[in-house]
C-alpha cells in the first residue's frame, strides 16, 4: 500500500501531501484511498494555484498603476480622447474604410503629435460642444454599449 502511495504521489509536493492528510484526518476516522487523497490534492493545488494567480494580478496592477502615475502609460479613455481630437483635426485626410487607396502608402505629419496634451484636450472639448457631432458620438456609445444603432 505505501509501495502505491508513493507511486501515485511521486509527483507531489510534500506540504501538499501533509495537508491532504491533515484535511483527511479532520473529516473522517479510517484511513484514506487514494481517490480521497487525490481529491483533496487537486483541491489544494487548484488553491494554490488561484492563491498565486491573485498575488500576479494584484503584482500587475499595481505595476500598471506605478507606471500611470509616472506617466509612463495612457489611460484608454485618453487616448481615446486623442485619437478623436486627431481624427477632427483640418488637413487629416478622410478614408474610405475598405479601399486600399490605389495601393499607395500615404504619408502625412499630422498636427497633433506636436500638440500638447492641453490642447488636444481643448480640441476635444470643442468638438463636443459641436451639435453636429452628436449623433456621432451617440452611435458609437451605442456600438460599445452593445445596443443595437438603427439608421
């Protein structure tokens, strides 16, 4: 029997073993199967493992925080806010989605990259006040909300 044991087991590690057993000897009063050691093996290893899958992500977070506060990173939302100031900008050329644009490479200096983040703030804020410019931005809130947009 232990001869199986330590077949079965081989792989293991040892705390985790000893805490199968000690978890075993708290819920019943015969000696185990390896099926019930299994079990609470797999248990413990899926413990573990969730235990270190939360000590990553909160590691991650908080370097993406450390990197945002240093201004190392751009939140979403402002560099969502940048690209639309930059899409509004005069002398940006408008493209037809789904052409290739006879298969030439198109190079431009577009103005904002030599903007300020002020004034691409600026930017934005103006075309907001736009009216035009509604019906636009309530479409795609729609499109990222999922709701459906009827033309």
């Amino acid at each position: 029997m232990v001869a199986e044991f330590n077949r079965v087991f081989a792989k293991d590690k040892p705390e985790t073993l000893r805490w199968a057993f000690r978890m075993h000897r708290e819920q019943s009063k015969y000696f185990p199967s390896i099926h019930e050691i299994c079990e609470l093996v797999g248990k413990r290893q899926k413990q573990i493992y969730l235990e270190q899958e939360a000590d990553r992500i909160m590691a991650e977070r908080d370097e993406l925080e450390k990197a945002r506060a240093a201004g190392l990173l751009v939140d979403g939302k402002q560099l969502v806010k940048a690209m639309a100031a930059i899409k509004r900008l005069p002398g940006v050329p408008k493209f037809i989605p789904g052409r290739e644009h006879l298969g030439r490479t198109v190079s431009i200096e577009l103005p904002a990259l030599h903007m300020t983040p002020e004034q691409i703030m600026a930017a934005v804020e103006a075309e907001r006040q736009n009216p035009k410019h509604q019906a636009e931005i309530e479409h795609y809130r729609n499109l990222c909300e999922g709701n459906r947009y009827e033309a």
